[in-house]
C-alpha cells in the first residue's frame, strides 16, 4: 500500500514538473528566433534549435500528460516517462551535435554529446520494443539524468531552470523504477497470521 502510494506521488510530481520543463524549453525556441540576424549561418543554427526546443516541448507536455492521466485513473503506467527521457536525450544528441558542427564546441558539448547517445541507444532499443533486462530502463534514465545535470553545470538562465526540471523529473523516474524492486509481502503471510491470532484469541 505504502509503495503503491509513493510511486503514484512519484509520477504525478515528474508528470507535473514535465509541462513546466516543456515551457521553458519553448521559451528558450522563441529567444533563439528573437536572436536570428543578418548572419545566414547564425540564423540557420537558431531556426534548428528553436525546432529541437519546440519538438521538445511538445513531447515533455504529451509524455508527461500520459503519465498523469495513468496515475489519476489508477492505470499506474509508467511506460511514457520513458518516453519522455529519451525525447530528452534524443534532443541533446541533436543540439550538441548541430553546435560542434557550427561552433566546434567545447568540452561540454562533447560531454553532453557522448552522454546523449548513450541514453538514446540504451532507451530507443526499450521503446521499439526488444527484450532487454530489467534494469535497462534505470541505466537509461540515469544517463538521461546525468545528461541533464551535465547541461545545468554548463549552463545558466532558462537553460540552467529546464536542465533542473529535467533531472529532478528523471529522479522520479529511477525512484519509482525503485520501488518495483521492494517486493511486497505475500497475501498468504498475513492471512495466516490473522488465522493465527484468532487462534490465540479465542
């Protein structure tokens, strides 16, 4: 009962952070058109981050919408916030990569970049549906986590708000991947034990 709780607690503070998150990434999309210029390759670069921020944002509000509806109808599906990291990674590998190729990046882009792929590897081979171990999606996550906590040191404004989000709502996830762990305790075991003190309260 006590880990069922938690777990919906869990989803519905991630699905809730999701939408806030899903903001602030269509904030930093309209700041990079408001940033196009006279400079053709400036204004290509932040045509394509103002699309990887926009599709970001969209699928954090539907992935994290999913989960919240799940939750509140006791379907308990957690299955989108997988989902929803991967969109995450996928948009990190993308931006990085887009900024090594314009600017040559730094350290970080690179480290974000390395990151990135990993988790998008790890999670795309979990949603397109091939058997994996179980703790496939906690590895996932947790690079998407780390993804995340690495964009917020490098980062600063809005960015630096969203990345946070980001991370926090991945913590979520690995907590209630967590729980799945905590085996309950067998139904039997307490009807024998009510049988029992009956027994002796007779």
């Amino acid at each position: 009962m006590v880990k069922t709780t938690l777990k919906r607690i869990f989803a519905i503070v991630g699905s809730a952070l999701a939408p806030i998150a899903a903001i602030l990434y269509f904030i930093l999309g309209i700041q990079a058109i408001l940033g196009i210029n006279g400079d053709v390759t400036v204004n290509v670069f932040l045509f394509i981050k103002f699309l990887l921020c926009f599709t970001l944002a969209v699928f954090l509000t539907l992935f994290g919408g999913k989960v919240l509806f799940s939750f509140l109808n006791n379907e308990d599906k957690d299955e989108p916030f997988v989902k929803l990291a991967l969109s995450f990674v996928i948009y990190e590998f993308a931006y990085n990569l887009f900024f090594i190729c314009f600017w040559g990046g730094t350290a970080a882009n690179w480290l974000m970049l390395i990151f990135s792929f990993a988790g998008t590897l790890t999670l795309l081979v979990r949603v397109t549906g091939i058997k994996t171990a179980w703790y496939t999606d906690v590895v996932g996550v947790g690079i998407a986590m780390l993804t995340a906590m690495t964009t917020a040191c490098a980062s600063s404004g809005v960015m630096l708000a969203a990345s946070v989000i980001v991370a926090v709502v991945c913590f979520l996830v690995m907590a209630i991947f967590a729980l799945f762990l905590i085996k309950d305790e067998p139904q039997n075991t307490k009807e024998t034990k009510n049988s029992n003190d009956d027994e002796i309260k007779f």
